[in-house]
C-alpha cells in the first residue's frame, strides 16, 4: 500500500512538473500590406479569395509575446480562397514572420466571412500561434480590406486559457491522495516511537 501512494505521489508530481514549464504565447500582433482579390476581375461583393504582394508587415508594437517585434517587420502571408470556407482545410502557415532567430506564424484552422458588401471585407479565423520556445497556443485570426489592390488590416491574438473541470479534479485528487499518505505515515512514526 505505501509503495502504491509514493508511485500515485510521484506521478501527480511528475504530472505537475510538466504542466509548470508549459509557456503558451501571450498577445496581440497587427499587420498592414497590399492584397489583391481573386479571381483577378472580382470586386469585394464577389471575391472568393485573396492573393497577398511582398510588401506585408506589422504594424505598429504588439503585446505580449510580439512585444519585442518593430513595426515594419516583413511578414510573409500565404495565399487563401474564403469561399467557398475552408473550414476543413486550413492554411499553414497563414502568416510568419522571422526576428532575432525566432520564428512567428499562424495556422488557420477555420475561416468565415463576418462581412462582404460593394466596399468593404472583413473575415475571421481560428487556428493555432506558434513561435520559437513557446508551446503552440490558440488563437484567432481577423482581416479587413476595402478593395482591389488596396490595403488591408490583419490582426492575430492569443485566446486565454481556462483550465478544464477535470485538470483541477486531477490536481484535486492528488493533493487529497499526499494529504491521506503523510497522515498515515505521521501515525505509523507516532505509533512506532509509543
């Protein structure tokens, strides 16, 4: 029974070391450029995709994790289709950006149009922010343009996490299980010094 609590004591310990180094990526990062809608004659009212010229960067200072990143910074963007979604598809990267030997991108896993009337687009996403030394981490995705040629306005940003019900009732029940192995063996020690 006691080598059967230190193992469970181990185990909820080791289980809690590796959560502890667990750096996820934090902020916001926005970006500006020229883009041109596809196919080449659309206008935005009829625009299923968007092809992106070299002239994309960040814009302005971001927060958290992009904290460090100067506007300016070239940011290379994958071209998409919007329509039809391709929300079963994803695009990866979407975007990435290299600074001082590390690397930033973005993995689009989901996509819909919030807006696309005569003047102006606006879509939003979901998918994954990775960067050099942090853990992959959620996040969404948001762009605007109001035409052909014209530039547009794209922002990604970090989703907080909340712990799960059963994370905490894991950490719980670990605690629970150290707090009953010190009780026994305080009494076993208390019982043998008698």
């Amino acid at each position: 029974m006691k080598k059967t609590m230190a193992l469970l004591a181990g185990a909820a310990l080791l289980m809690l070391t590796t959560s502890a180094w667990a750096i996820p990526i934090t902020g916001t990062i926005n970006f500006t450029g020229s883009q041109l809608l596809t196919p080449s004659t659309a206008t935005i009212a009829n625009a299923s995709g968007m092809g992106f010229s070299n002239d994309a960067q960040v814009q302005g200072i971001g927060s958290g994790t992009y904290a460090a990143i100067p506007g300016g910074t070239p940011v290379t963007f994958t071209d998409f289709s919007f329509n039809p979604s391709l929300a079963s598809i994803g695009i990866n990267p979407l975007w990435v950006l290299s600074y001082l030997d590390k690397t930033y991108s973005f993995d689009l896993l989901s996509i819909a149009t919030d807006l696309q009337s005569d003047s102006f687009l606006v879509l939003k996403g979901t998918g994954i922010l990775n960067a050099t030394g942090f853990d992959a981490t959620p996040g969404n995705w948001f762009f605007s343009t109001q035409g052909q040629g014209t530039s547009f306005s794209a922002e990604s940003n970090a989703l907080t996490p909340v712990p799960e019900p059963s994370t905490l009732m894991l950490l719980g029940a670990a605690f629970f299980g150290l707090a009953i192995y010190g009780k026994r063996r305080n009494n076993q020690v208390g019982s043998c010094n008698a």
